[in-house]
C-alpha cells in the first residue's frame, strides 16, 4: 500500500515543483466537413466540433479535481485546413470564414486554443495551400484561439524553398496585421519542418490524416521537479545526474498517462499518445534554463549548453518511453525564450543569442520558439532563418520550427508582453548580411542522400 | 471498491482527527488505514479511505473537505489513490 512519504512526495511535486498536465489535446479529423459549398463546410465544422469536444472541458476539470493535479489547457488539433477547404475556397478570404468559424467553435466549447490552421507543403504547394498560407495574416487578426503551421520541409522531401520565402513574406504580414496587439499573431504561428501528425502542443498542433476520426493526446510537463530533484545531486557524476532526471521523467510521465487513460476512457475518445514533453511557463521554478543552472551552467548559453541540453532531452525521453503505453508527438525539452524565465535572464544577461538557441536546437525537441526580433527584420532574413532551421531538421531526421515575432515598431533592448502562458520577452538582435539572393532562387532543396532507406 | 488518499496538513491542535473523523462516518466513507508524523510541531496525517459508497457525490466531499481544513486551520486533500500508484508503483 502507498506510504506517507510517496503521498508528500507528490503532492509537493504538484504545490512546490509546478508538475502539471499541461494540455489534453483532443485531435478532430474534419476531412468529412469537406464540400464544394463553403457556408456548409463551416456547418459541419462548427457542428462537429461542438458535439465532439462539448465535454472536453469539464472532463478535463474533473479529471484535476479527482487526482489533485492541474490540468492546464484542453485544447483541440484538427485536419489541416488547405486540405478541409480545398474544395470550397477559392480565395484567401474564403479560408478567412473558416478560421472564424474555428474560432467561434473553440469559444463555444471552452478550449484554450484550437490548432490546425495549417498546410503541409514540404515538397510542394497547391493552389489551396497557397491559398491558406495567403489568408494567414488576415486569420490571425480576426480570430483569438486559432493557432496555424505549415510544414515547410521533411527528411523525405528535402526542404520546398517556395514555401520558405513566402511565409518570411507571411510572418511580416501577420506581425503588421496584429501590430496593435504586439505582432502577437505571430506567436500563434509555426513554420515546421518534419511536424508529426500526433503533436498536442500548440502552435503546431494539426491533426494528422493517418489518425484516426477523434484522438485524445497528452502533453506532460515539469521542468520545476526536474530541477528540485537534480538540486539533491549537484557535485555527483554523470551517471548519477542521468538517472535522476530519467526517474523523475518517469514519474511525471506516470501522471500524463493516467489522466490520457482516464479522459479516453470518460469521453468515449481512443487513447493517442503521451507527449514527453518539458514545457516551461513564465513561473519561477517552471523553467528549462534553470536545469540547465542546475546541470552546472551559469546561465543557458554558456559553453557547454547544448551538451547539457542533449543530454536532458535524451534522460527524458529514456525515462518516459517506459511509463507510457504510447509515446509520440515531439517528447522532449522545449526551449522557447518568452515562455520561460531563465531563459529571458539569459538574455537579458547578454548569455544568449539566436545563434547558440540554432545550435541548442539541433538537441531539442523542437526549435526556435518564442523569439522576439526587431521590428524592421526583413522577410529575406526570416526565410533565412527558417531554411536554416528546417535545413537542421531535415538532416536530422528531427521536428525543427521557428515561431519569431518581429514586433513592429520595437528594436533591440525593448520588451514585448504577449500575457498569459506566452510569457514576455526582450527583442533579440538578428544577423543583419543581406541572405536575399539565396532565399530567392526558386525550387526546393532535394532531400538528404540518408533519406533513401528503402 | 474506490480508494482515496486523504491528506492533513497543518499546525497540530485538539481534535483534528476528531473532526475529520467524525465527517467521514457522517459521509459514510470507511476509513482503511491512518497514519500520521508530527514534524517540528506540524501534523501530518494520511488516510487511505474506502469511497464506495459515499453520502455525498465525490465533487462535494472534496469542497467540504477543503472547507473542513479552512475551519480547523489545516489543508485538507482528498485525491484518488490512482494517481499515487501510477507514479509509485511499476
């Protein structure tokens, strides 16, 4: 029977630490609202998502009150839109109609976000495609919940450098769409490159047309009990330090699989994945900078980081896997700036730049993620920015993104608010040599001769 | 059978068993172990409760519970076991 010191342990992991379920994602296959006739097409969303998802919610809060452990978001991912609207839209604002749609269903059923709003062009783009990342800019303006991505690139594909150049053209637009609110349009948006189908975390959550018609996901978190166990190791090797992390993984793992069974089993909703992922929140203590502190940097950043980092995420993914029956989704360490307060003090320290968050990317569970830059930022640079990245996850066989915010009417030394769980962050300096003749030439980057495994 | 852990925590004083005590046999929640430390003046208490057949729906016993704790001027938690298990127990 369980003993008095596993019962504090745990709920000191839940009052002290910051564990928490961050987001049950309930993923909805809306291929079936597909129509040539728009006003039914954005019916049968709406209705399908309200029957759906009427209950996540309150499931959700249940679910936290019964065990005692916070669930933070419910969240849904749905059917990339290009393909849901293909038949019905025939220009940018036509998609425009389904993203309000989206948004007025996300409102009427409670969730935090509702993610999809995506294109998979990795190798090429259809007309729809080109028609969805067009109505982006304008999408995110006029909705409040909606968060939208597009796959850029894949380890099979190589990378489809159109698409690269056009959404540096799309960031831009949609931070100068959303200026009044600090561009914050584009921390809902995510250029991805090798995106699993399967990802309940937020902006680049789409449900995948390999799953099955509705799915709950789960993404774990705890960056604080990770770094409150490794403070009883500090001095000890190697060893020590990895079994450590993989032990506390497990346990927090253990708690994301019990509430992914629990909420399958009370929404009638099969069981997808447990994302293993450290998330950080702009709470002191909930922060993935802080065990790399604790690893024995004196700020993330420091030489030495991106070992640190690997690995972290390597002992997370080894502790989790065996706590749950399905791992998926990116599972891993997040490293967003703005989301997480040591990373904002390594900054604000002049410990980290864009460069050493690409090189701690390669390691990561995703990318760059959460970054503020200048305002002025040309489009060139941020397709730049993104080939390099989706370039890192194409050789890597890994989910690589960038989600920069170019706050318009901000420079270098400033600060941008964007509230809630999307932190605050200090504008960081970008590269400023001209990439434009690069990013221009048109075509796609063949995929890597280590793709041709068959 | 529905198992639950109810947790006490708190600065010790009279009748803290007592009272939570006497709210579970009112609430018909049969109490299967207790065990209990004292650390430097703080009482720490768990109980191990069998809910089966609860008076009251699980949602109000947590709040009345919660409530209890506010009266007596101790946290009171009451979390299914499950959760202790999965994270404790390969």
């Amino acid at each position: 029977m369980i003993n008095i010191f596993e019962v504090t342990e745990t709920n000191k992991m839940v009052e002290k630490e910051n564990l928490d379920v961050r987001t049950i994602t309930m993923g909805i296959n809306l291929l079936d609202c597909a129509s040539e006739n728009l006003d039914e097409v954005n019916e049968k969303i709406y209705k399908k998502i309200t029957t759906l998802a009427k209950d996540l919610v309150s499931t959700g809060e249940s679910i936290a009150k019964e065990f005692g452990v916070p669930i933070v978001n419910k969240r849904i991912s749905i059917t990339p839109i290009s393909l849901v609207g293909a038949a019905a839209c025939k220009t940018p604002q036509d998609y425009v109609t389904i993203a309000k749609t989206l948004d007025k269903a996300a409102h009427e059923v409670g969730v935090n976000f509702i993610g999809g709003y995506s294109a998979i062009v990795s190798k090429g783009m259809t007309r729809s495609d080109e028609l969805l990342i067009r109505s982006i800019p304008e999408a995110m303006a006029s909705t409040e919940l909606i968060c939208s991505s597009v796959n850029v690139g894949s380890t099979k594909t190589g990378i489809n450098m159109d698409a690269v150049r056009l959404m540096g053209q799309i960031v831009k637009e949609t931070a100068e769409k959303t200026k009044d609110a600090d561009s914050l349009g584009c921390a809902k948006l995510v250029v991805l490159c090798n995106a699993p189908d399967d990802n309940p975390f937020m902006a680049g959550a789409f449900h995948g047309v390999s799953e099955d018609d509705a799915i709950i996901n789960v993404g774990v978190s705890g960056p604080g009990v990770v770094k409150y166990a490794l403070e009883s190791v500090r001095g000890e090797s190697f060893e020590v330090l990895c079994e450590t992390i993989k032990k506390t993984a497990f346990k927090i793992t253990r708690v994301g699989q019990l509430v992914a069974q629990e909420a399958s089993k009370r929404l009638g909703i099969p069981f997808g994945i447990i994302d293993l992922s450290l998330a950080p929140t702009p709470a002191i203590g909930d922060s993935v900078a802080d065990i790399l502190e604790e690893i024995g940097l004196e700020h993330a950043g420091a030489p030495g980081t991106t070992a640190a980092l690997a690995l972290l995420n390597d002992q997370v993914k080894k502790g989790g896997v065996m706590a749950s029956s399905y791992v998926g989704g990116l599972s891993g360490a997040f490293i967003p700036v703005s989301e997480d307060q040591g990373m904002i003090n390594a900054v604000n320290a002049g410990a980290l730049c864009i460069e050493k968050l690409e090189a701690m990317t390669c390691v990561c569970s995703v990318g760059l993620d959460m970054i503020a830059i200048p305002g002025d930022t040309k489009a060139e640079t941020i397709s730049g920015i993104i080939a390099d990245e989706a370039a890192i996850g194409m050789v890597n066989q890994k989910t690589t993104a960038v989600r920069v915010i170019p706050v318009v009417g901000k420079g270098v030394g400033e600060t941008v608010e964007f509230g809630g769980l999307l932190g605050y962050a200090p504008i960081m300096p970008v590269n400023q040599f001209d990439c434009s003749a690069f990013v221009n030439r048109k075509g796609r980057i063949p995929a890597p001769i280590h793709s041709f495994k068959n | 059978m529905k198992k639950c852990v109810i947790t006490v925590v708190g600065k010790d004083t009279v009748g803290i068993i007592a009272k939570v005590c006497s709210y579970l046999a009112d609430n018909r929640i049969n109490i299967l172990d207790i065990s209990q430390t004292i650390v430097s003046g703080y009482f720490n208490m768990m109980m191990i409760v069998d809910m089966s057949q609860p008076a009251k729906p699980y949602d109000d016993v947590i709040s009345d519970l919660d409530n209890l704790g506010d009266e007596i001027g101790v946290a009171i938690k009451c979390q299914r076991e499950e959760i202790f298990d999965m994270m404790h127990r390969i």
